[in-house]
C-alpha cells in the first residue's frame, strides 16, 4: 500500500514553482521538500532506503529489504536546496555527490535513476 499523502499535491506544485521562481518563503520550501519527499516514495515505493532533508523531512523509499532499527544500511541526507534542485532537475545527481552535497551510503542509495521527479517539474 502507498504513504498516505500529507501534503495537499496542488499545494505542494505550487510550492515547488515558487521555490523555481526564487520567491519561495521558508513554509513554501518545507512544503516543497516534504511534497517532493513523497513523490519519491510514489515514484519508487519501499522501505530499502531513507532518504534525509533535514530540517523539512524525511522518507522511506525504494524497493529492497525492509529496515527496522537502528541505522538503516541505505541512506540519502542532504540540505533542502540541493534536495530541491535534485528533484527538480535544476542539479545532476552526480553533480551533487562530486561536490560533497550529497552524503548517500549503501548499495541502494543512488537516486540518479529516479531524478529529477517528473511532478516537481509540472508547473
């Protein structure tokens, strides 16, 4: 069964377009990671890897073993801009982790294949 959605996706589109048109308040860009943290899961459903935002959020995705305590062997943890940027196609995922943006650790834990997210770059 897919995450239930808590972020409201027009909401969150429009979130994410200003966030893109460099207007974007700090409420706009948490809705725009927290949006965007669930399109992942949507796009790629799991539990293998946990994929970090910090202050904004958090989520579980891709397919693979199920993690179930303490720190999970795939993890993705980098900062809201870069995030955004991955996710909207603004920055490569191999552009991200060159530059140390991107702390990503396990087999599972490269997202190159699943970004930029098509619904974060629908205006």
């Amino acid at each position: 069964m897919p995450p239930r959605r808590r972020t409201d996706p027009v909401a969150g589109r429009a979130a994410v377009a200003a966030w893109l048109a460099g207007g974007a308040s700090r409420a706009d860009v948490t809705t725009a990671v927290r949006f965007t943290l669930e399109e992942l899961a949507d796009v790629a459903p799991g539990n293998a890897v946990e994929v970090r935002v910090p202050p904004a959020g958090a989520v579980q995705a891709v397919a693979g073993p199920r993690h179930t305590r303490g720190t999970p062997p795939n993890v993705v943890e980098t900062d809201v801009e870069t995030w955004l940027a991955l996710a909207t196609g603004r920055r490569s995922w191999a552009d991200a982790v060159a530059a140390g943006r991107v702390n990503a650790s396990g087999e599972r834990a490269d997202l190159s294949a699943l970004l930029p997210l098509q619904a974060a770059r629908e205006r």
